[in-house]
C-alpha cells in the first residue's frame, strides 16, 4: 500500500537523532498564527512545532515531529529517535520503514498552511477533500478516495472518541492548538482500529513538549465585509530530569458570517469557538508512563438570516451551540526490552442546544447528547528475530440522545462494539515484509460477531525502489449517523433522516497496490515518484432515497441498503526537493465511483459529490530569514443533487472546475537563544474561486453547496515563542 503525505522528502533524512530543541534560529520555517494577543490562557500547538522545526534545519519539510504519546517506552530514549509513525502497525516504526505507508501532516505543515481546526489542516492531502454540505451552518465532512466522512475514522492518540454526534460538525471544532502532528492511513484500518474505517484512518497525535517555555499567538483574517481572528496559547514545564511534562493551551477563533449572494441570508456561519485543556506525563520508575488529557470544546455557530436578532425573528435560521468535554488515561509500561503494553480508558460528552427551523417556527428547538466510553488493552512482543506480534481488544460505548419535537425525531440509541484484534509483522527477508492482522467485532448491533482481515506487504527490490501491496475487509454497522442528526433546510421545509427498519450492516472489500521511487537527483537533494492504485468495493450499499409522508411538514428521507458500489481510482505524486530555494509537490487522483444500480430518485449511477478528478500543488522556498508557502488545490467537476424551492423542480446538476490558491509569508526574528518572534501575512483563495449558482432567499436548498468552503481571505498574523 502506497500513499502520499504532504512531507514525502522526509525519510531520506530522519535517520539521524534529533537533539532537544535549543538552536537559536530553529524556527526560521515558522509562519505563526498570529498578532501577539491579549490571551493569558494556554494554548497547545507551537512547542510540538518547535520539535518539528528543528527537523526543518535538515528539511524543508519534516515529516513527523514527535514519537507518538502513546509509544511503550520511556520518554527520553523516545525523544531521541528518528522521525516516528505508529498508526499504520500500532507499533513505532520510522516512517520509511512501515509496510503500510503513511502519510504525515507535522506542525510545520499545519503552521505553513495557516491552518485553524483539523478540516483545514488535512485540505493540501492528496486523495482527501473537505466539503462544504450546508450553506447555512457549514456542516462539513472529510472524503477521502472517493468515500463520505462515514468511511473515515478520526482517532485521537489511536483512541476513538468522536460519538455520532460529535462528527455532525466535529472537524471544524478540534483546534490545532492540540495538535502535534496528524498521521494519515487510507483504506484498511478497520483491522487494527475499528470496523467502520473503510474508507481510512485519521489519527490526531497530541503534542508532547521537550523544554519549558511557551507560546502567545494572534491572527486577524477578513472575508467580504466582515473580519475574523484566532488567538492561541501555551505553557509547557519540563522538568531537568525530562521524566514528564505538564502543558496547558487555548484556542479562541471567531468567523464571521458571509453572505456571498448579498440576499441577505448567509453562505457562510458565524462561528465562535473556545477550546483549551492541559495533558500531564508522568514517567513511573525505569519503564513506566502515565499519561493523563483533558480538552474542553465550546463553540457557537449560527446561519441563515438576521443574525442579530432571536432565531424565532428569522426566515431560515439554524443555530447550533455544542460542548465537548474529552478525557483519558493511558498507562505504558516496558516489562522487558522486547515485551511492552498499555492499557487507556477514554470518556467524551457531547451536548448540543440546536434550532433549525423556517419563519420563526417557536418549536424548532432540539436538544441532544452523546456520552461515548472506550477500553482498550494492547501488548507487543518482539523478542522473535524476524517476527512482531501485537495483540489487543477494545469496547466502545456509545448513547444518543436526540430530540426535535417539531420534526416528530426522538432518537434514543444505544451502541456497543467489543472488538479483539491480533497483527504479525513478518521480515521474510531483509528486503520483504509481510503484515498479517485480523479483528473480530461484536456489535449489539449484528447477529453475530464479524472477522476483518487485513493483509499487507512491501518489497524494496533496491534501495530507491519500495512495492507495496494491501487488501483488507471492514463493514459499517446499521446505526444513526452524524448526518441524521443535522436537520437540513430545503423549498423552506426541513428534510429528516431516519434509518429503514430492515437496513443492515454495509461491508467493505479494499485493495492497493503501488510503488515508490526515490532516486538520487543530479539537482537538490532529494526527488520522488510515487503512484498508487486502488479499488473499494462495498456491498448492501447504504442509499438515502426520499420517502415522504405528505400529512407531516418535513420531508422525509430514508436510509436503505441498495445493491453495491465500485470506487477505484489512482493518485500519483511528484516532486523536487531543490533545498532551502525550493520544495516543489504536485499530487493527482483520478477516480470512480459508481453505484450497481441508479439512483432511484435521479437515476444515474455516479455517487453523487464525487469528483472523477482533484489534486494539490505546494511550493515552499526559505530566503534568509523569511519563508514562503503557495498551496493549490484542484477540484473536477460532479454531479450535485438540487432540490425545488428556489427552482421549480428538482434535478442533478454538474459543477465546474475550481482551483484555489493559498499564499503565505513570514519574516522570523531571533529575540534570544530560546525565543522567537514571526511576522506573517497571507492570503487563501487568491482568485476568489467559489459557487457562482447559489440559492438564494427563504426557499433555498441550503445543501446544493459545492466547490470551495470559503471566499478569498486575507490574514496577517504574529506569535512569540520563548
């Protein structure tokens, strides 16, 4: 199995251990996040980024900035080893070593991109798209190889507590201020992670300072006629014995709204999002860790028109306000060098005040809930020669609880998945591995428990060249998900989700196969080809199909299983690593996805909002003290369901070309040994690139939104580092 990260030059240069992070000028890369700020709490991104950064000096573009915080080992021997990944084998592993590539998004790249929340940080990954699914709230999911965000599993430090309800707007609303790095893995990973990663695995690894010190950071951005800012904080304490740490972040963005058509109704929701929470480790003995998170979310969205006024005083108006309280604990433990486990507990709470209604409606007012646990137990044992055994089990628990009175939708659920796992990885020889894993799930869900396998492999018949193959199984469980409990807006009605009483779990067939090649250039330091195929079969295909009852006021639509589908395609990615002068990347999909039979309302058989061609181009130069960034991203047409209201009648439209560019400057400035200050400045979507056939007014449909999720914006920016 092949893929792309936005860091591929990284292994050619990670083998070598990185001291702890003093150098004077190791933030010479930095773009910051902004205007030094009034914020005295404490925010948790940049030190992480201070680990990255020294990775930079070597390259422009490191690939990961800190072993992972659930490693089994002792925290010093770890922050002194080379670039490390553990999502693809659950075990670490140097990035150019692991079986199952694996793509890496490090603080640098986060910082570089300006990114705010994980959605915009993982936009400039080849084979992934972040799309707009909302025109009044901004509801937005990851696609990744041509599959929704239902396919893809996002973890946090490898454990899944993002609930059902947590994903209806969950990406925008994990900041990156907790963010080390983001490791990447598509297709497969239902084996080791959980049997509804059909379409991948997104892993956040949060940051894990090396030194004391901190960091204070503000940015200003303006939109249209309307101006927005993040601010960030941390503090981290590293005691001289390096047994431990203890840091604390804060995030606080606004977004103003942004009304694109100037009818008077956003295109784009007013967001305020508060986040902050503090990470304790403890090194217990010689082979001990205890680790120990808690991260609160707070934000506040609102769409549709006026604004400034009570939702019941609006025509359209969707106003959501969630909190996410997330915690865990993780206990690592080394019984002998090659004998290692942990054990971690995990618990997370989502609630959320909602009101989605038309003309004022006094009774489109909702409450919902989510409490979500999760166990999990993992050993590994190395101690034969050319053979790794990893062995685990996990539970999850999960209950929902919704409530929208004015649509009649009172979902009282409750969900469990036990799951056992075992993986071996095998180095038949010096030059092939084998990885052989297998899971099996037990969900109250199923009639009986499901097995997953999971096969992959890599050859590196010379040293410039690795082959990797993959084929793995997964399925996705007949449950409510997180676009059920989003209550679209359509022809000024609300449109419901709800599940057919016979629907039964999806299953998944995944295979790849690629290769990677990296020959010395005659030019710069580092060249690479990389290319990719693969193909996604899924059987008892979930559809949404409309299934109105005409004496309610929603319109109804129901999820059926329908046949199967095909999704298969290739991603290719290039580039040149001419040193400090020049990074240049280009990344390419071309790919399928069709449906066994036509859609029943519209009747073709291309899943619908899956472009057939989409791709990324990134240019990163460093002059002196001033580093520069342009990103830009390419998106083919597909096809968009419309529905009547603003137009007489329904239909399935086709979308156009877009390509947007993202550009970024920063001047760095060395105060001290130990502290920095960077100037940035920038702007995102240059051409203004954006839907140019919005709805418009009271009857619109606020899901036909493609393209783009924001207009062009301008930023300017600073942060201190000490």
């Amino acid at each position: 199995m092949l893929f792309w990260g936005m860091n591929p030059f990284t292994p050619k240069k990670t083998r070598t251990p990185r001291p702890v992070p003093t150098c004077p000028c190791h933030h010479r890369r930095k773009c910051g996040l902004a205007l030094i700020g009034a914020l005295l709490c404490l925010n948790a991104t940049l030190v992480a980024e201070d680990a990255a950064s020294l990775a930079v000096e070597a390259s422009p573009s490191p690939a990961v900035a800190n072993p992972a915080p659930e490693a089994a080992t002792t925290a010093a021997p770890v922050r002194e080893m080379g670039d490390v990944v553990v999502t693809a084998t659950r075990r670490e592993r140097l990035i150019e070593e692991v079986p199952v590539r694996t793509e890496v998004i490090s603080a640098t790249d986060i910082e570089r991109t300006q990114a705010r929340t994980l959605a915009d940080a993982v936009e400039f990954t080849t084979g992934i798209r972040v799309e707009n699914n909302c025109q009044n709230c901004g509801f937005s999911q990851i696609r990744m190889l041509g599959l929704d965000g239902g396919y893809v599993q996002i973890l946090q430090d490898g454990r899944p507590l993002m609930s059902s309800l947590a994903m209806v707007y969950g990406i925008e609303q994990i900041p990156t201020s907790m963010v080390d790095r983001i490791e990447v893995v598509k297709g497969g990973g239902s084996a080791l992670y959980g049997p509804g990663a059909l379409g991948g695995v997104i892993n956040i690894i949060s940051r894990e300072p090396w030194r004391s010190g901190g960091s204070i950071g503000h940015r200003y951005e303006t939109f249209g006629s309307g101006a927005g800012r993040s601010t960030s904080a941390h503090l981290d304490w590293v005691p001289e014995s390096r047994r431990g740490f203890v840091t604390v972040f804060g995030q606080f963005d606004y977004m103003p709204a942004y009304d694109r058509t100037g009818d008077g109704f956003s295109d784009v929701a007013r967001r305020r999002l508060n986040a902050g929470g503090a990470r304790v480790s403890l090194d217990v003995g010689d082979n001990g860790r205890l680790v120990l998170d808690y991260t609160r979310i707070d934000e506040r969205r609102r769409g549709g028109d006026r604004l400034d006024r009570p939702v019941t005083q609006s025509q359209i108006a969707e106003s959501i306000e969630s909190t996410i309280d997330m915690t865990s604990a993780r206990w690592i433990h080394n019984i002998t060098d090659d004998w290692s486990y942990q054990l971690g507990v995990g618990y997370a709470r989502t609630e959320r005040d909602t009101y989605y209604g038309t003309d004022g409606d006094p009774d489109a007012f909702g409450f919902s809930k989510s409490p979500v646990w999760n166990f999990d137990a993992i050993t590994t044992y190395e101690g034969l020669d050319a053979l790794a055994l990893t062995f685990g089990a996990q539970a999850f628990f999960e209950k929902v609880d919704d409530a929208q009175p004015a649509y009649s939708r009172f979902i009282s659920e409750r969900y469990r998945n036990v799951g056992v796992f075992a993986q071996a990885e095998w180095e038949v020889t010096r030059d092939l591995e084998i990885v052989l894993g297998g899971r099996v799930d037990d969900s109250n869900l199923l009639s009986s428990p499901v097995f997953s396998p999971r096969l992959a492999a890599a050859w590196r018949p010379q040293p410039e060249l690795t082959l990797r193959a993959s084929a793995a199984t997964g399925f996705r469980a007949p449950q409510v998900f997180d676009e059920d409990l989003h209550i679209e807006l359509a022809g000024g009605e609300a449109q419901v989700i709800r599940n057919d009483a016979d629907l039964k779990e999806e299953t998944a067939f995944s295979y790849t196969l690629g290769a990677e090649w990296r020959p010395e250039p005659a030019v710069g330091r580092g060249a690479f080809v990389e290319g990719n195929v693969f193909t996604t079969r899924l059987r008892d295909t979930f559809l949404i199909v409309e299934d109105d009852n005409p004496a309610t006021p929603e319109t109804e639509f129901t999820r059926i299983n329908r046949g199967g589908s095909w999704i298969y395609g290739a991603e290719i990615n290039v580039g040149w690593d001419f040193g400090d002068a020049l990074t240049v990347q280009v990344g390419y999909v071309e790919q399928r996805a069709r449906l066994d039979d036509p859609d029943p309302d519209f009747g073709s058989r291309n899943v619908a909002r899956t472009p057939e061609r989409y791709g990324v181009v990134t240019l990163d130069s460093n002059w002196r003290d001033y580093s520069f960034f342009v990103g830009g991203k390419l998106t083919g047409p597909m096809e968009v369901p419309h529905f009547e209201g603003f137009i007489d009648e329904d239909r399935l439209a086709r979308s156009p070309w877009f390509f947007t560019v993202d550009a970024a400057v920063s001047r760095h400035f060395d105060v001290s040994e130990t502290s920095h200050f960077t100037l940035t400045a920038g702007v995102k979507n240059i051409f203004d690139s954006f839907q140019k056939d919005l709805d418009r007014g009271p009857l619109r449909d606020a899901d036909y939104v493609y393209g783009p999720r924001f207009p062009r914006a301008f930023h300017v920016g600073a942060s201190f580092d000490w």
